[in-house]
C-alpha cells in the first residue's frame, strides 16, 4: 500500500496507518527531510516539547480554550511554549511535526518516522519512504 502527502495532517494519517510507501511533495518534503536529519540528541529535546505540545493540542477542545480563558489560555501558553522549544532546533519543522502527531494522535508517529521510516528516492519535486 502506498499513499501521496502533500499536507502534514496527510503524512500523519498515512503513519497512523502504517502504510508500506509514503510519497511526500512540494515544501513537506523539506521538512521531513530536516526531521529525519536531526540528531539523537537534539531529537531527545524536541521530542519531549513536541511531545507536550501535541499532547496539550490534543487534550484541550477549541470550546474549553474559548470559554475558558484562564485554563484555556495556560494551555494554549504551554503548548506555545512547548513549539518554540522545538522550533530553536527544528525551525519551523516543528509546526509541521506538531501536525502530524496531532493527526495521527500522538509522539508516536514522529518516531515512526523517523525510526521505522527510511527515505528510498529523493528528488527536487518529492521523496520517497518505505516502512523498514
């Protein structure tokens, strides 16, 4: 099975779905190639903020931010803060990776791709990953 992303919340979807083949286009494809580049290290670091911030996305209903505006606000501000920490090492791969784990619900996914995921063809217009 294979699928073609040219959206982050697409991407997400086609890892949730543990598809074979993932076609990925246009600027996405720049940003899972600097996803997949990041060091262990420093992948250690915005995996535990990508992490928090996914998890504030997914846990927080718009409705509850919007009347809410203490509670709401805090976690909207920890979700905030929790993309910058991402952001000083991902750039603004991090939106993109907030995205897709929000997508496919959760950290996993960005671990999957970037551990169980490897790029096969590579080219000006797109890439190509296969399920290891």
């Amino acid at each position: 099975m294979s699928r073609m992303c040219k959206t982050p919340k697409e991407l997400g979807e086609a890892i949730k779905e543990k598809e074979e083949f993932i076609y990925i286009e246009g600027d996405l494809k720049n940003q899972v190639i600097r996803i997949k580049a990041t060091g262990k290290v420093a992948w250690g670091v915005c995996a535990v903020a990508l992490g928090m911030a996914i998890t504030f996305y997914v846990a927080t209903p718009a409705a509850t931010v919007a009347a809410t505006p203490v509670g709401g606000g805090m976690a909207a501000v920890s979700a905030f803060t929790a993309t910058t920490v991402a952001a000083t090492t991902l750039g603004s791969a991090a939106v993109v990776a907030v995205i897709i784990g929000i997508a496919a619900g959760g950290i996993g996914a960005l671990e999957a791709l970037r551990d169980r995921y490897k790029i096969v063809e590579k080219d000006d217009k797109h890439i190509k990953l296969q399920r290891k």
